[in-house]
C-alpha cells in the first residue's frame, strides 16, 4: 500500500445475537444427530436462532446501533452503508435500504455485498478503500444472517452447522499514519458453484410448487470438498496478506477466523505455526453465522481487552463461491 494513502481505522464494533439457544441436544430432536457428533467434527455446542421478530435487518439494525454506540459516531455522520448477507430480508430491495431506513441514515449510498461466509471481509475491503478514496467519510459495515431461514431441518449434514447472528463496524480515516486497516486481499473461484449453494430463488429456478416440494430453497454442500479448500484458501491468503506487507505468522498478535469448524481452524493454526491462544474463537456458542461470524468475534475480542495498540490482527474468511478474503489491521 503507498504510505501516501490516508489510514481508515476500525473506531467501534457492535454484535446482536438472538435470544433462542439452541443446544446439539435440541437438535438431536430434529435430526438424527448427536451432541457428541457434532462437536468432535465440528467443535460446535450451540448456536442461536433468530424469532419472526428477529429478521436480518432488525439484528443488523442493533449490531450498527452498539458499533455506532461504541464508535462515539451520531448516526448522521455515516455516508456510506453496506450490509453483507446472504440471507436478505427479500431479494429487493436490499437490506442496507431497509437498515438505512431502520437507522434514521440520510439519503446516503447504502447496497449489499452477496460474498457468503467472506462477506465481512468483502464490505470491509469496499468501505475502506472508499474512504480512502476520499469518496466518504464515515462508513457503516454490517454482516447480518438469518441462516435458519435457509437451512433444510431433513438434512442433519448442514442444518447443524449454522446459527444466525449480526455484526457491525465503523470505519473512519485516521490521521495517524501505519495503522488501523493495513489492506486486504479478496478472492473468488465460481467455476464449481454447487460445492455450496441454494439451487432455487433465483431466475434459473424460480420458485414454484415444484421447487419448495424438492427441498430447492434450502443450503445444499459438498461437507467434505468445502473443507478441503477451506484450509487450502485460508492458508493461502493468511500467508499471502502477511508476505505483502512484510510480517512473518508469528508477528500476528490476534488472528480471527470464520468460524465455521474447528477442525479448520486447527489446520489453519498448524498451518501457521500459531498457538490457538492467539485465536479468538466462539464456534461453540454461534455455530457458522456466515457474514457475521468475523464481526461477531471481532467486536467480542475487542469487548474483552484482547487488542491492543500497535497489535497486530489477521481476519480470514472463505465462503461459498467461493470466495475468500483476508484484512491485516494494525490496531491504533
Ligand atoms: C460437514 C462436516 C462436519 C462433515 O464432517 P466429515 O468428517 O466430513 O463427515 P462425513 O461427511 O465423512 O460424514 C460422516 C458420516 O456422518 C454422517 N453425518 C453427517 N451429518 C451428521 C450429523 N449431523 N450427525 C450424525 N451423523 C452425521 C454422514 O451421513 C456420514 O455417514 P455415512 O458414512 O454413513 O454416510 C465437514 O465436512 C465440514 O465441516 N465441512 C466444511 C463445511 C463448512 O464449513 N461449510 C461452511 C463453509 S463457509
């Protein structure tokens, strides 16, 4: 990145979780399943499930009041919103309109970024660049999910895996020069879509009688392929954003992955060389909450003291797609 650039800064988080816990045991009464199964290939003890009342753009809505809370920013000072999610709360408009309605935002650029599991790394790569751009001053970044609106309760391979959930951050341009957001990469592979994907909804399959009756409108997997290119993706990447900014893995302070299995998350760590211990991790308590997972922890970690001035913070994401992404920040 040329020096010349002006920092953008991450200067508030906020998370919302729903209320509903929903233990392995609970699902073990919708599927045949196990608590012992799902956390020995998962690592995941609960997840949280969003009401009627709870749709995406009410829990991103909450997550950007506390990120705004936290951040010290009135909400007349965001100019640019973008809501990564991969459960709206329709096809259109997006969610980000219904946020900025929901928030009492201006008349300011709100859109969504369809990324899946990478889209908070996706949003915060856009509102950063932007505000460096000069383009805008203050950005909103969400990643909000209601994935029990698309999971098939009759397939125990993937309705165990995902919990709902929002995060939110502000980002700001800094005076200080060195810190805050360093850069990020994102990437994508469309060339096998099904690995992961909702078949129906779209204008290939529309929905129909025929459609809901097949189970089309539900997450579908390839469990075993995603996880391979999982630990492939994120190593890369983890390693590649590390190279161009000059740091080896054992520099990083803080590393936050998606959490979407423990198995590839301890891949990761050997991978790198890194001890869990400089992993912030809570798969156990929200499962796979797609768009929101990074933020989630992010705004967790930095509740709990565990980011520092000077610190130095790997995000890492991978998600349907694919699509993968990485952000380097320097904490201020
Ligand atoms: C889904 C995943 C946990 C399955 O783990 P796995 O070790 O690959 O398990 P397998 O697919 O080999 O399945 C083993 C057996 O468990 C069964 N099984 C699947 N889900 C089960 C469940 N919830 N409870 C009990 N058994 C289950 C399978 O049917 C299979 O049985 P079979 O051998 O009789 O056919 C794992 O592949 C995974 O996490 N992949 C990545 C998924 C992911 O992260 N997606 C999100 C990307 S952002």
């Amino acid at each position: 990145m040329p020096q010349s650039l002006p920092s953008v800064i991450i200067s508030g988080t906020g998370a919302y979780l729903p209320r509903r816990v929903v233990t392995n045991d609970d699902m073990a009464k919708i599927v045949d399943t196990s608590d012992e199964w799902i956390r020995t290939r998962s690592g995941i003890a609960q997840r949280r499930y969003a009401g009627p009342d709870e749709s995406t753009s009410f829990m991103a809505t909450a997550a950007a009041e506390q990120a705004l809370q936290t951040a010290g920013a009135q909400a007349c000072e965001i100019d640019l919103l973008i809501v990564a999610t991969m459960t709206p709360d329709m096809p259109f408009p997006s969610t980000a309109c219904l946020v900025q309605s929901r928030l009492g935002l201006g008349a300011i650029t709100a859109f969504d970024i369809q990324a899946a599991c990478s889209g908070y790394i996706y949003a915060l790569n856009t509102a950063s660049n932007l505000l460096r751009s000069g383009a805008y001053k203050k950005a909103l970044i969400i990643g909000a999910e209601k994935m029990s609106s698309i999971l098939d309760f009759e397939d125990r391979s993937t309705c165990v895996l995902f919990g709902d959930g929002a995060s939110a951050a502000v980002l700001e341009i800094s005076e200080a020069q060195g810190t805050g957001i360093l850069s990020s990469i994102t990437g994508s592979d469309g060339s096998n879509p099904e690995l992961l994907y909702q078949p129906a909804g779209g204008c290939i399959q529309p929905a129909s009688a025929e459609s809901v009756l097949a189970r089309q409108h539900f997450i579908k997997m390839n469990g075993k392929e995603i996880f391979k290119q999982a630990v492939r993706v994120m190593g890369q990447v983890s390693t590649d954003i590390l190279d161009r900014h000059g740091y080896s893995s054992d520099q990083v302070d803080l590393l936050i992955p998606h959490q979407a299995n423990m198995r590839i998350i301890d891949s990761l760590a050997k991978r790198m060389g890194l001890p869990m211990e400089r992993f912030h991790n809570n798969l156990d308590r929200f499962g796979n909450t797609s768009a929101a997972s990074i933020g989630i922890a992010l705004d967790e970690a930095r509740r709990a003291g565990r980011m520092g001035p000077g610190d130095l913070i790997l995000l890492v994401a991978f998600g349907a797609g694919l699509t993968w992404g990485a952000t380097l920040i320097k904490w201020q």
